[in-house]
C-alpha cells in the first residue's frame, strides 16, 4: 500500500510500502512492463470508466466477461473466482505500488489515481474499426489503382511495357508509405 496522505511539503513524494519514493513520472520500462499483461490493461479500462471507486468483486465480473466474450450474467463460478483471485493477490497490488490506483484490500475497494492517466496513451490504439485512421484506405486505394493498372497492361489497353507498368506500381507504394511516415501518423 503506498501512503498518499497530505504531507506541508510539496516535494514530498508518494512512498511504497518499503518507505521509498515513487517517481512522480513512471519510466517506459515501468509502463511496458505494467501493461505487458492484458488483465492489468482490462482493470485500467474498467476505472477509466468508472465514477469514483469500485468494488473489486464487480471489477473481478467484469474483466471476467470480457476474457470470456460474454457477458457478467453468463459468467461461470469458476471464471469469476479465477480472474478475482489473480486481480486480488498479484495485480492490484502490483498497480498499487506504482501509485497506479489505489486499492484497499480489506474494503475490497479499487480507485485510479491521478497517475492512472499516465497510462492511457498505451491503452487503446488505433483499431481496424477506427474510421478516423485515414491510411489503411490510402494504402488499399493504391492497391485497386495498381491492379486496375497492371490489368490494363497485361490486356493490352495500355501501351506501356510490363516492366516500366510494375515500376510505377511500386513507386507509387513508396510515394504513399513516404507520406505515411513523413506525417507520422
């Protein structure tokens, strides 16, 4: 458990349970090693949308049913009681000594912090279903140009050599993973 309590000092830092301070930011290798397991990355999605604190058996339900893909009704004893116990000895105590969230065991009540947000960057990317994402499009477009062009060569439509229409092919998907990665996103 760490100690958060007020202190008249504002250099004074957040302690772990050994008595030593906890960094105000966590390092890459914290992060990395903090969201490396995919029940941690499911507690911090819960809290996200959480108001205020929980309680660690609904909490346990909840990363339960997604684990399952079903739904918390539906869930097994055993599939409860398996993901509650793994939450409730390794990985709350593990975000709560990161200062991650605050968790009162013997309550059985989970809270985010104010570090919990140092998080939220690496918990969800872009995915497929993203339509804000404009280059998966880009990239298919120049594949169905491509084609379309290939196959008005190799028919004959157009009068340009094989190899010269191949070049432009693969010139046009450098000139597109260019700007991709010139723009960086």
């Amino acid at each position: 458990m760490i100690d958060r309590g007020r202190t008249d000092d504002p250099g004074d830092a957040a302690r772990d349970a050994d008595g030593g301070a906890i960094p105000a930011e966590l390092s890459l290798d914290d992060v990395h090693h903090l969201l490396q397991t995919k029940r941690r990355r499911d507690v911090l999605r819960y809290l996200r949308d959480a108001e205020g604190s929980v309680r660690l058996r609904e909490l346990a339900e909840q990363v339960a049913a997604w684990e399952q893909e079903t739904t918390v009704e539906e869930l097994r004893s055993d599939e409860r009681q398996r993901v509650y116990i793994s939450l409730y000895q390794s990985h709350l105590p593990k975000l709560d000594n990161h200062g991650i969230i605050e968790y009162d065991k013997d309550r059985g009540r989970v809270d985010s912090t104010p570090r919990t947000g140092q998080l939220e960057p690496y918990l969800e990317g872009p995915t497929e279903t993203d339509s804000s994402d404009p280059w998966p499009r880009r990239y298919g477009a120049t594949v169905g140009l491509g084609t379309v062009f290939l196959g008005a060569v190799a028919a004959g439509l157009a009068p340009i050599d094989g190899l010269v229409a191949a070049g432009l092919v693969l010139g046009s998907f450098a000139a597109v993973t260019a700007a991709h990665a010139w723009t960086g996103s």
